[in-house]
C-alpha cells in the first residue's frame, strides 16, 4: 500500500520546518513526517531546508556558520505568526508524540562523529525502528548503513538514468526521487531488486493516483489533504 509522507510537516497549512507545521502533520493520516536537518556551528541539530536563513526569515544567516543561540534568534515568518527554528529534537519528539515515521533528509555534509551523534539522538529517544534517513550524501548514508545494517534508508536522486541500481541493491537502499522521473516500468524495475520506491514532491491528485496504481511505495507531498483522499478513493 502506498505511503502518504508529509513534506517539511504539513507545509500547505504551516510554515515548513516549523513546530507548528510538524504538528498538523501529527494530526493528520499520513504515515511519516519528513524534515531537512542541518548542524549549527557548534554542533546542535536544526530542522531547516535551505542552506542560508535569507528567504524564510529576511536575514542573510549561514545555518552551519551561526551558533544556535543566534539560530534561535531567527524568527521564520507566515502570514499570521512567527516561528523558533526548532531542535532535530523537538521533530523527533513531534513525531513519537504521534506514532508517525521520522523521514530524515540530512543536508549537511556531516563527519562519521556527527552522523554517529544524529544516530545517538534518535537512539534515545528509542525511535529508529520508526525513523527513515534520506539524502543526496551517499557518504553519511553508507555510514549509516555500516552501523544500521536493517536500517530505512534511501539514497535521494534527480535523475533515474544517473542511479546505480546495483549499488541501491548491494546496501540495501531505496530510491527517493523526482516523480517525474518515475514510469510504471522503472517502478517495476525497482521492486524486482528489492529496491522500495519513495517520490517527490507530488502534488496533484491525479498524478498521486496514477503513481499508487503504478505501485509507488510512498509519496511525499506538500498536500497532505488531497494525497489522502486520492489515496483512498
């Protein structure tokens, strides 16, 4: 059955990677919640997407060059509120709150000792069972793998024709990727390795119908509402 995987939390309603977009997709009847993370310059874990704060808070801040202190600072404005950046820990702690799966996009280049250090955080929480890590960096996943030989992970992709999909069967990866991308046959393709199929970001109801009746094994969407209600017609 198809998978709907809410996409930076429930960021049609709320500001993305923010509490209170995680929290909506809390509510909702998606399966798991995703987040972009990245380290601050001395070492804490934050929920943001972009590299720089500039277009989400106005001010021209480096994540990985700011001290959380000064992270915290930022204010991430909607129409109506304005928003903390939150902790890696308070999605995580969202997301038990409510049973969904953590999707987990790593975005910074983290060393072995940093991704050893996320491991840890999600470990305490007694939540690796119910967490999947992505990312574009095959390094921290090929890591990950090493230490979490049964551990969700998916390799994030642009194009189908530049993956190896040898190398998604040897570690046990699944593919998360453009949905454009995606046609019934590289579906099947994929399945017939192994290899579990995740998309984004889709969010057009029929094209959510026609990815399920492929098979697609998640879908992330910033659409949470009508990606559901495709699903179950």
């Amino acid at each position: 059955m198809t998978k709907i995987i809410a996409h930076r939390g429930f960021s049609q309603k709320e500001k993305q990677n923010t509490a209170a977009a995680f929290r909506r997709a809390s509510e909702s009847g998606a399966y798991g919640v995703e987040t972009d993370v990245r380290l601050t310059k001395d070492g804490v874990f934050v929920t943001f997407h972009d590299k720089s704060a500039a277009r989400l808070s106005g001010k021209y801040k480096i994540i990985e060059k700011t001290d959380f202190k000064d992270v915290q600072k930022l204010k991430v404005y909607d129409r109506q509120h304005r928003h903390k950046v939150p902790t890696f820990l308070d999605f995580l702690q969202s997301c038990k709150s409510s049973g969904k799966a953590a999707v987990v996009e790593i975005k910074s280049r983290l060393t072995k000792e940093q991704t050893e250090e996320l491991i840890q955080i999600i470990d305490s929480e007694h939540y690796l069972s119910n967490t999947i890590f992505i990312s574009f960096n095959m390094q921290a996943l090929k890591y990950i793998r090493a230490r979490l030989s049964e551990q969700p992970i998916q390799l994030l992709a642009l194009l189908y024709r530049k993956v190896d999909l040898k190398f998604l069967q040897e570690y046990k990866f699944g593919l998360d990727i453009n949905h454009r991308q995606l046609t019934k046959d590289r579906i099947i393709e994929c399945h017939e390795l192994g290899i579990e199929v995740n998309c984004w970001t889709v969010n057009s109801g029929r094209r959510t119908k026609i990815l399920q009746q492929w098979g697609a094994d998640y879908i992330t969407t910033d659409k949470l509402t009508l990606c559901e209600r495709m699903i179950n017609k």
